[in-house]
C-alpha cells in the first residue's frame, strides 16, 4: 500500500513537472512587442494586461497568435529580423 502511494505521488509529480515544461511559448507580452506596428503593439498589450504571472494564458497566447497572424512578410522580417517598422505603414 505504502509503494502504491508513493508510486501515485510520483506519477503526479511527473505529469507536473512535464506540463511546467511545455514547448509553447512562454506566457507572457512578447519581447519583441516595441518593434511591432502600431496597432499590433496596442493590441498585445491589452491582450496581455490582465494577465498574472504563473496564471493560465491560453487565451492570450490565442488572441497573441491571432495578432501576429496579420502581420505582412515585410513587417514579420522586420520583428525577426530585429529591423524597425514604420509607423506610417501601420494598418
């Protein structure tokens, strides 16, 4: 009974600490959010203001991916590439 139990234990403990160690991005505002057009930038934010550390974030990470989705070839290059974007071809 005792090994049954610590064998649960540390199942669970696995199972954790596999789900601490996702291969998603981290929860967070991107670091590279400065670099973004206008409106993304805006909309990241607000996106990501309520969010607490250590809390849930697929909603964010959701509305994140959606965000960037729109971006054109030349802006995504811009934000990879560390280059800046011009306000003035913002959406």
């Amino acid at each position: 009974m005792q090994s049954t139990l610590i064998a649960i234990l540390l199942i669970g403990a696995s199972v954790v600490s596999a789900q601490e160690k996702s291969d998603g991005p981290p929860c967070g505002l991107p670091p590279f959010v400065d670099v973004l057009p206008a409106k993304q930038s805006k909309d990241l934010r607000e996106t990501w203001k309520d969010w607490k550390e250590g809390g849930e974030c697929v909603k964010e990470q959701t509305a994140t991916h959606e965000i960037l989705g729109i971006l054109t070839p030349e802006e995504h290059r811009a934000v990879v590439g560390g280059g800046t974007w011009r306000a003035e071809s913002t959406i």
